[in-house]
C-alpha cells in the first residue's frame, strides 16, 4: 500500500478527486448562480412567487443529495469506492446538460433532485480513498488539495456564465441554435463532468476495503451507526459540526441578492442592469474564494497543531463573530464592501476539509464510506430546514432578526457536538466497526 503522498498511485487518487469535486463544487452552486436569470426566462419578470420558488427549487436539490448521501454511501461499503466515483459523475452530468433545455418550474425541480442525487456521491468517495491510502501523519495533505482546489469550482461557474454569450457563440455556431447564459452553464458543467470520466480510468480501489471485504460481511450496515448509542451520538456530532458551514453559504450568501443586499440597504447604484443580475454569483465566487483559502489554512494549521477539533473551534468562533458583524454591521454598505464579507465569511467557513476528514476519520472500513458520504450531504440537506426556519420567522420578525436565531442555533449545535467526537490525528485507519 502508499503510504506517502508522492507516491505516484497516491497523487493519480488526489488529481482525480480534486478535479471530481472541482466539477461537484462547480454544480452544486449553478443553481444559484443562474437562478435569478433561469427563473425569469421561465416564470417571466413579473411572478409573485420568483424568490420562493428559487429558494424551493434550492431546497429540492439539496433534498436530493440527502438521499443521495445514503444510497451512495452505502453502496461505496457494499460495492466499492471507485463505482460512486463513476457513477455519481454520470448522473449529474446528464442532469446538468437536460437541465440546460428545460423550461417548466416542476421538470426543472425535478432535473435538480436527479442533479442533487448524482452530486452526492463524490466528496465522500474522494475523501474515504485518501484516507485509507495515504499514510496517517500525511492524509490531511491529501484531503486539502482536493478540498481547496475544488472550492474554486465555485469560481469558475460564475466565470462561465458571465462570459455566456462568448461561450454561447461557440455553441451557436456548431449547433445553429442560440443558447442564454444560464443554459452554457449548464451545458459546460455537464460536458466537464463527462470529460472527467475520461480522466477516471487509471483511478484504483483503496486495499482497506479489498481486505475488509474478506473479513467482514457488515458493509454499509446503517444500524451499525443507528443501534448503538454512543456511535449514533458521535454521527450525529459529525453532521451538526458542519452545518454552519452551509448556515452562511445557503442563508446568508445565497440569498444575497433577493434578501440581504435589499434589506441591509447595500449601495448598489453604480451597477448596471447585467451586473444587478451577477449579484448572487459574485457573492458566491467570494465566499467561495475565501473558503478555498480558509480550506488551506485550516489544513495547515492542523498538521502544525496536530489536531483536528482545536482548529475546528477556532473557525467556528471566527465564523460566528463574522456572521454578526454581517448582520449588524454593513447597513449602507457598497457592494464591494459587502463582497469582501462574503470572502470573509467563507474564509471562516474554511474547516470543511477538516470536518470531512474528521468525519472519514471517526469509523471502521467497513462503514467508512457511508460516514464520509452522508455527512456532508446530511450537512448540505440542513439547508431545507435551516433555510425553510429563516424563511417562515422572517415575515414575524425580520429578515435579521430571524437569521440570527437560526445562526445561533446552528453555532450552538455545532460546538456542542465539537465535544462528541474524537481527536483523529494520526489515527490508524484500519480497523472495522462491530
């Protein structure tokens, strides 16, 4: 087995990974960068419903990860690393190209799911392969060039749709039809993701789960994590320690430009009407620039440290401080002022690669894949009820006012289950769950 990270097999494993969830980031987000104008080529600029319906459509494919988390999770104990990989690639990409030609709120609610589905299943896959082939001290390298590198996904998306009609063009002139912005976004997600399948054939299966498969037959057994008390409260603890991570990317990044940006009264006069349609890709390329850097820093801080959870306490101190500095701090703002808290607040929200280690880290072989895939959909799926709690208390109380009780929530939760899981550095990965 490798054992060190520049081992040749080693490196194939983290380039894969790294351009997989490169592309996963990258679809994961378009939705959000697209919404505004997708929605107005469909519902037309005069529908009462146009931001709730952005935030259901959301919420559908964020349900979608949620299951498929599960499916995809156990099937990685069951059948193996490498066919998620495959397979989760195949179902997005196909998603993401249909999404690009459908113009009915319920088929594209429906596309989302299918998209949220496929998009489920490649972090974890990425992350559980690192984990069990690279060596203990350095696996935490492994996990922070993927994380970091496929953050600026983000980045890229809403650079594709902002030079749309140039991409567009291209389109036109081999097909001789005309494409809108949000439509070549879809498509060039769709085509990278398939392009990347390519890319996947030299990947290899993790020699954990080949010799586990010989000595066990509990694999992907969710009443291994459900049956036992003191497993399911530390499961439990994985999932509530990453949620603040999408309180601040669904809530509070995401809704930039139907609720914060109004409602804080950010000076946006100097924008053009393009631009005005660029407001939520902008805040999301940002935070995801500020992620992708909080990413490495994290990363690094635990390898000198030596320690996951006191890294992770940290941020999530940071990230709370910041997320009311957002809240109570930027009446009036310009809008860079505004972009550059974004960036801010992603870069606290900069543990994800911790916390997706952490998580792989905590359980057996032959559960592992199942953690690592379902955590950070579980994470991502609290999106629904985080968002869903923010949008019915708003109307009562405030748009800010019922953002900061749902973070203080979220906080609290996330530091309370700080205390339910084990420091994993350096801990040795092959063992199985009984």
């Amino acid at each position: 087995m490798p054992n060190a990270p520049t081992d040749r097999r080693s490196l194939l494993l983290i380039v894969v990974a790294a351009l997989g969830y490169f592309v996963d980031i990258y679809d994961l987000v378009l939705f959000n960068v697209v919404k505004r104008e997708s929605l107005l080529s469909i519902l037309g600029p005069d529908h009462p419903r146009l931001t709730e319906i952005g935030i259901d459509l959301f919420n559908v494919q964020m349900l979608g990860m949620l299951v498929g988390g599960i499916l995809w999770g156990v099937w990685g104990d069951k059948k193996g690393r490498i066919t998620v990989l495959f397979g989760s690639i195949l179902l997005y990409s196909a998603a993401n190209i249909i999404n690009a030609f459908t113009f009915d709120v319920v088929t594209y609610g429906i596309v989302r799911f299918i998209a949220g589905v496929g998009l489920a299943g490649e972090l974890g896959a990425g992350i559980t392969l690192i984990t069990e082939t690279m060596s203990r001290e350095k696996r935490g390298y492994g996990t922070m060039v993927v994380v970091v590198f496929g953050a600026l996904g983000a980045v890229f998306a809403d650079e594709v749709y902002a030079q749309g009609q140039r991409i567009g063009g291209l389109l036109t002139s081999l097909t001789g039809h005309a494409f809108m912005n949000w439509q070549v976004a879809y498509i060039v997600g769709g085509a990278m993701g398939l392009l990347l399948l390519v890319l996947r054939v030299g990947a290899f299966e993790s020699g954990l789960f080949a010799r586990m498969k010989e000595r066990t037959e509990r694999r992907g057994d969710l009443m291994l994590l459900f049956g036992d008390r003191e497993r399911f409260l530390k499961y439990l603890g994985c999932i509530l320690i990453g949620v603040p991570v999408w309180y601040v990317i669904g809530v509070l990044v995401n809704l930039s430009q139907d609720v914060f940006v109004p409602e804080l009264g950010i000076d946006i006069s100097a924008l053009t009407e393009a631009e005005r349609l660029r407001i939520n890709g902008k805040a999301i390329r940002y935070a995801y620039i500020g992620l992708s850097v909080g990413d490495l820093l994290s990363a690094l801080l635990s390898q000198v440290f030596r320690s996951r959870k006191k890294v992770i306490l940290g941020y999530l101190l940071a990230n709370a401080t910041l997320a009311g500095v957002f809240l109570f701090g930027m009446q009036g703002a310009s809008i860079d002022t505004y972009n550059w808290m974004c960036l801010l607040l992603g870069t606290a929200t900069g543990y994800w690669v911790l916390f997706v280690t952490l998580a792989s880290e905590q359980f057996g072989t032959n559960i592992r894949s199942t953690v690592a895939t379902t955590t950070p959909n579980f994470v991502r799926g609290s999106v629904w009820p985080v968002t869903s709690l923010f949008k019915y208390a708003a109307p009562a109380v405030g748009s800010v006012a019922s953002a900061t009780v749902v973070g203080l929530v979220c906080f609290g939760a996330a530091i309370w289950a700080l205390t339910r899981v084990h420091e994993t550095f350096g801990k040795d990965m092959d063992y199985v769950e009984g």
